[in-house]
C-alpha cells in the first residue's frame, strides 16, 4: 500500500492515527456524548456526514482561493463553510427524516463548534490531497470518531453498573479511561506516517 | 468605591479559580490535551488563546448593541476567526519552531468552546471594561491550567523543566506521558486530585459546623 492510495489515507485517518485518541480532537462531544450508546452511534453518524460536506467543500474553495491568491482568507471561510454546511444538514434532515432530527436535537447546531471538522479540512489542506483522497479521509476521520465514541460508551455504561469511590466519579474516571484506551490505540502507531 | 473595586476584582479572579474555564468547566479540552507535552508549547498555546480571548471579548462586547439578535453567533465567529487569523500569522513571524511544534491547533483556536462561550454569556451582555476583566481571568486561568499539565508532562516525559535537564542523566523518561494517552492520565489525576481537595475540605467544613448545629 503506498502513502497516498485512498484505503491508505481511510485506515490512516480511521485507525492509526484517529481524530479522538491520537490527535486530541473533537475531545469535547467525545467526554459529553458518550454516555450512552444510541447517543453516541447517532452522533458519530451526523458528524461522519458534515465532515463529509464541508471536506468537499473545503477542497473546492481552497482551489478558488489559491487561484485568487488570497490564503490568508481560508480560516474565516472554512468556518463559515462549516456553520452553513451544518445548517444544511439540520434543513435536510428536518425535511426528509424528522424522526432523526429530533433523536439529534441539539447536538446537530452543537456540530459547528467540534474542532474534528475545522481540523479535518485544515489537515486535508496541509497534506495537499486532490479531491477523491479528501473524501476518502473525510469517511476514514467520521468513521475513526464514531468508533472512538461507540467503544467509550460501551466502556461508560459498563462503569456505570459499578461501585465507584465518590471522588472518581464524573470526569476524572472518564479521562483515565480514555487515555488507557488511546494506549490501546498507541499499538496501532508506527504502521502509517 | 471598595466594593467596586471588588467587585472588578472577582470578576477576574472566577476565571482564576473557582470557574477554571479547564479544570471546573471542562471547556476548551482538545488544545488542552494535544500541546501540553512540553512547558514551552503550553506557554505559548495559552498566551495565543488569552490575546484572541481578550480582543475577540472587547470587540463584542463594544458592538454588542450593534449585532442583531438572529446572527450574532456567526459574527462571533468571523470577529474570533479574524483575530486567529492575525495571531497565526504573528506567531509564525515571532517564532517559526514553536508555530510548526503547535501545528494547526493555532488555527484551532478559532473552535475553543471557552472563547465563543465568553463571548455569549459575558461580552456580549457587559461594558468592555468587565469583559476585559472577565477574558483576562478566564484566559490566565487557561494558561495556568495549560502550565500545570505541561509542566508534569515534561517532567515525566522528557526528564527536563522548560529545556532544562532536572534529574541528571539517570532518570529513564517516562516516554508514555508525552505521547497522547499521557494527557489523558495526567488531566485525569489533576481532576482526581482536586476533586479530592474539595472532598476533604467540604467533609473539615461538616466536622467543624456539626456540634452547633447538633
């Protein structure tokens, strides 16, 4: 498999290197969210989608602004890319699924301010990949932190059953599991750059 | 004139302690998290964080009665972005090594729920004055809190305190604590540690009331 190939780039963003334990982000729906698993998958699915939108997106008006030869504009506009492609979302839904859009509630406008998406398209400008990788890596980043919080939230309501000292519980218990699993997901470091 | 003066003062000082933006609130974690593996990296992370937190808080608060209700998040953000944008550029200028060590989590700024969140619940409803107070206590205590797990992650990590070597050539770094599932750990004995501070001090509190009350 050579470094650029499109299932390279999905199980690199996926795996080896995932948004939520590895690069620290989208920590914070990831420590919210994840106290249920239903909660969890949907939110992992919603996010997978926006990211999807706005990498598409944020490759086409990177090409517009290098051509115009005005980068320093890039952040204001990806941000903005995002809010819009997000209230996309939240319309398109609201129109054909209701019932979805209802179980999402308020973590779909809460999806604007996840660093996973703004880091996802600056990441995909950094590394210069052409359109197809950039979807390719948008699927592997959604699908890396929907795992991420699928498995956290298995592990939480396990915890939930258990007696646990009155100072760990709450968020320090949460963080120590987390990082135990992210030196799970440390076995995976060295197959990908 | 004292009370005011205190009163600007606890303004400031909730930020220090009692609303720690990290440690009580638990906002703005991923920076937290990802560039606190060294002293150098963390100081540099919260002072970026403290002047967009500061002018971003000024700005709004001085247009507060000019942004209309319906879009005031999305001017928020392009008023936040713009500042980020200034600080990106500022920093690669001042240190190159340090901008490249931070990678894109200084453009990340433009997502740390701490600054929108300021920005909506204090700026936008405050005289510019208190919400400078306000940023300028929210953003140290960012920064302290970015210090005290950079500090332990260097420590442990590296051996050494801001570059410089502290337990001699024989100390076999701990290379786990600068590597991601260290800033799990240490973040998470932090919030241990003090959840345990406020458990004693609130059981000495019990002690000391319970034979007047009974």
């Amino acid at each position: 498999m050579s470094d650029d190939s499109l299932s390279f780039i999905f199980l690199n963003a996926c795996i080896i290197n995932n948004f939520v334990l590895s690069t620290f982000l989208g920590i914070c729906p990831f420590l919210g969210v994840s106290g249920k698993y239903e909660t969890a998958s949907r939110m992992g699915l919603a996010v997978m989608f926006v990211m999807l939108v706005s990498s598409m997106c944020a490759y086409v008006i990177n090409a517009l602004l290098l051509a115009l030869g005005m980068e320093y504009l890039r952040l204001i506009c990806y941000i903005a890319v995002i809010a819009s492609a997000v209230q996309l979302v939240e319309m398109v839904l609201k129109k054909f699924s209701p019932a979805l859009f209802r179980a999402l509630g308020i973590f779909l406008p809460l999806i604007t301010t996840n660093c996973a998406i703004l880091g996802l398209a600056l990441f995909q400008t950094f590394k210069g990949y052409n359109f197809l990788q950039c979807v390719a890596y948008a699927l592997g980043a959604g699908s890396g932190f929907t795992l991420a919080l699928v498995i956290m939230s298995g592990l939480r309501e396990q915890l939930a059953l258990h007696d646990v000292p009155g100072i760990a519980k709450g968020a320090g218990l949460t963080l120590m599991v987390a990082g135990i699993l992210s030196l799970a997901f440390m076995g995976f470091a060295g197959l990908g750059t | 004139m004292s009370t005011a003066h205190n009163e600007s003062f606890d303004i400031f000082a909730k930020g220090l302690w009692r609303e720690n933006p990290v440690f009580v609130m638990l906002l703005g974690m991923c920076p937290v998290l990802a560039v606190s593996n060294s002293v150098i990296n963390a100081l540099a992370m919260g002072l970026a964080t403290l002047f967009v937190l500061v002018s971003s808080s000024t700005l709004v608060s001085l247009l507060r009665h000019v942004i209309p209700k319906q879009v005031r998040i999305a001017t928020y953000i392009v008023i936040i972005a713009t500042f980020v944008t200034i600080v990106d550029y500022a920093l690669q200028a001042i240190s190159l090594e340090v901008y490249l060590a931070l990678g894109a989590f200084i453009q990340l700024i433009v997502v740390n729920c701490i600054i929108l969140g300021r920005a909506e619940a204090f700026a936008s409803k405050n005289g510019p004055v208190q919400a400078i107070l306000d940023a300028l206590g929210m953003g140290v205590g960012f920064t302290f809190a970015l210090l005290c797990l950079g500090g332990v992650r260097e420590l442990l990590g590296n051996g050494s305190l801001l570059g410089v070597d502290v337990f001699g050539p024989h100390f076999e770094p701990w290379a786990v604590m600068i590597l991601p599932p260290g800033g799990f750990f240490v973040l998470g004995a932090w919030l241990l540690l003090f959840a345990a501070l406020k458990a004693r001090s609130e059981r000495r509190t019990i002690e000391k009331d319970g034979p007047h009350v009974g």
